[in-house]
C-alpha cells in the first residue's frame, strides 16, 4: 500500500515532542491511542542499524497512562490481569496481560505500581481507560481512572545508559529492569525506569508536564552530540529479532494468552481476584492457535496474509520484515497448531519457512549456518 498523508487535528494528538520530530525529519507516522507515533526517519535498515550500535530518542507518548487512583486501586488493577501483582514493589513495572472474561486479550501494558493505591497502566493501542472505567462502574469501586499529562520518551540503545546518567545522574545506573525511580528535570520530579519496547537496553523517561517537553528532547540532544544521538522510534525489524509482540499487529481480544505464548505471564492457580482467571483456567492447552515465527532465507514479501496448504487454512501472518543482521525474511504468525504437530516448515508463495518459536532461536540460525 502506498503511504498517504495524514490528517492531523485535535482528535489525532500531537505530543509535547512533536516540533522536535518534525525538525528531526520524521517520514511516516502511526496513529496509536489516538496519537501520533512516529515510525520511521531515515528508513527501516539505516534507523535499525544506528538503534543497535547508538542511542536513539523515542517519542513513544502514544503509550498512554491510564492512571487508577485511590482506595480500590489495587483492587481493580487485579482484576484487570491473570498475573499476579500482588507482589509487585512501589516504582516497580509488571509486563501483564490485561483480559476479558472470556479470556480474551483487551491490551498488553507494562502495570506500574506508584503505591497500592495508585497504579498506571501504560497502554498499547486500546481503549483501556473505558474499559477500566466501566469495571470500576460495574463493580462499585472507589477509583478515579484518568488519563494523566503524562508522555514517556524513551532512550533506547547502547549508549542509552550513559545519556541518561549525563542526564539524570550516576545513580540511574543502579536501577534494574522493569524499576524505576523520581528523579529531577529543571525542578520537576519524573519516574524513570529501565524499560522500552527494544531489547537494545535503555530507559523511558516519563515525562509529567508536558510544558518541559521540548526542553527535556534538546537536553537530551545537547548531552548526546558525541554519542551519536538521533530521533528513532519502535523499529519493526529490531522488534521482530526481539520476538516482542504488537497489539492489533499480532493479536487483538480473540486471542488468549496462551495462544499468543504469554503463559509466562499468567499464574493459574494464584489465590487472586482476577476477571479473566476462571475462564483461563479452562481454556489452558486446549487452544487451537499458536503465534510462532517464521523465517526464510530469501526476501520475501507475502503479499496474502491467509496461509494454506493444499487449500487449507493454517494460519495467518501477522507481521513481517527482512532482517539485514541475519539475512532472512522474519515472520509472525497464528498458526493452527494441529498442522504444527507434524510440520516444521511451509510452504509460502513457492518458498520454504522454517517454523520457530517467537524468538527465533538466533543462535540456533547461526550455528547452522543458515
Ligand atoms: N513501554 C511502555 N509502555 C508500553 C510499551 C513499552 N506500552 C505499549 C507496549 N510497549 C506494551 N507492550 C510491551 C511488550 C513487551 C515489553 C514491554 C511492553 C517488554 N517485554 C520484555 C520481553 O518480552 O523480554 C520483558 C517482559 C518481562 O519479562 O517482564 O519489555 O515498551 N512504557
């Protein structure tokens, strides 16, 4: 398809980053939350490179806070999601599902605990502010659920960790996966976590008053001029060798957990008040789909997201992208997993794909030289 233009309008928000993308060459964005979400400056290969040996800043505002606040916050966070976060520390950050009663996937945000009785819920692209408000509606709870001036602005790559310590001091550090701390910026107290949606390493900053937004990108510009800084984005091929799932990409709410490899995340027989929890535990290992990878040795591009065999629909493909570091077309798709069980490859538009789990076994690709 032939990219269009965009029209930009309250409806379609811009972020307290936007003047500085622009300047910074943005080509195409996304609209993600009914946001902007840039998703390429330079091209694909050039941004994936640069994002791999150098830091990039991210304009990743469309992960939007849903901010559940008071007495029955912790309730309703719970309920919301099959993992267990009973346990989850102040400033901590969980990946978890959140699912319907069904067990179907409404969103896949990172839970963020502030204290027990304040939650964020920093949303892939969903509605989860309506959703969460009608529980608390449906449930009687005693929560505001809102959306708080709050846009995160990621520093990703390898070179993250020193930008951001230039930034914020020595003590960031220190802060391990998936925690955060309150640190300062002209004044203004923020929460800062080692996270983002690459596996390159970094942090995001999240950003609580949208007036300092420009302020804080040329900070982060000025400090980074001998590290190579540039504006990035969510890269799709760096995202596909990561095995990190898109929502509304690679599953919506007729998917399951289990379906989408996210049991991980999930604990059955945990002693919780959980929506979703009583219908998982039925559908555990009699789902009929599995997301898996695919790769091929030569560039493709599917074209027909249907997968058949003889005729028959095995799956669909949900995401894909050559991979210049391996030298393969990357796939995913929700396979049927009645034809995984005796298939490891498919036949695709008249070439072979070996089927692997989500992550590609990279190792195994290079130790057998393929
Ligand atoms: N950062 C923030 N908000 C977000 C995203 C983010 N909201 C939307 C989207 N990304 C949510 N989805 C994900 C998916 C994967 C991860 C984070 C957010 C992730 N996963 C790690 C992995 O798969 O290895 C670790 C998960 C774990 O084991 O805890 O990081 O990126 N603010």
């Amino acid at each position: 398809m032939n990219d269009k233009f965009l029209s930009i309008s309250r409806r379609t928000r811009s972020t307290p980053f936007t003047s500085r993308v622009e300047a910074s060459g943005v080509k195409a964005y996304s609209v993600y939350n009914h946001m902007l979400l840039p998703t390429e400056f330079v091209n694909f290969e050039d941004d994936y490179w640069h994002l791999c040996e150098h830091v990039q800043v991210w304009d990743v505002s469309a992960e939007r806070q849903v901010e559940i606040k008071g007495p029955d916050a912790m309730r309703l966070a719970q309920l919301m999601t099959p993992r267990d976060i009973s346990s989850t520390q102040d400033l901590q950050g969980k990946y978890a599902p959140l699912c319907n009663e069904h067990g179907g996937i409404i969103n896949d945000p990172i839970m963020i605990r502030h204290s027990a009785e304040r939650w964020w819920l920093s949303i892939a692209d969903s509605d989860v502010k309506l959703w969460a408000q009608g529980l608390a509606t449906g449930f009687g709870l005693n929560v505001e659920v809102f959306e708080p001036d709050v846009t995160p602005l990621a520093v990703q790559g390898p070179k993250a960790e020193e930008l951001v310590a230039r930034l914020f001091g020595e003590s960031v550090r220190d802060i391990r996966f998936f925690r955060g701390e309150m640190l300062k910026f002209q004044g203004q107290v923020m929460y800062v976590a080692r996270s983002g949606w690459s596996k390159q390493g970094g942090f995001e900053i999240y950003l609580n008053n949208a007036s300092l937004g420009e302020a804080l990108w040329d900070k982060l510009f000025e400090l980074g001029k001998d590290l190579n800084v540039r504006a990035g984005c969510p890269n799709s091929i760096e995202r596909l060798e990561s095995g990190l799932l898109s929502l509304g990409n690679d599953f919506d709410d007729s998917n399951n957990p289990f379906e989408c490899g996210l049991d991980q995340y999930i604990k059955l027989d945990a002693d919780i008040e959980s929506l979703s929890l009583p219908a998982l535990r039925k559908l555990a290992g009699q789902h009929k789909k599995q997301l898996m990878g695919l790769f091929f040795n030569q560039k493709i591009t599917i074209r027909q997201p249907n997968l058949t065999v003889d005729g028959q629909f095995v799956g669909e493909l949900t995401s894909q992208c050559w991979s210049p570091r391996y030298r393969k077309q990357l796939a995913f798709a929700m396979m049927n997993r009645d034809y995984l069980e005796n298939h490891s490859t498919i036949e695709i538009e008249g070439q072979i794909a070996q089927i692997s789990d989500l992550h590609f076994s990279v190792e195994a690709l290079i130790q057998r030289g393929e």
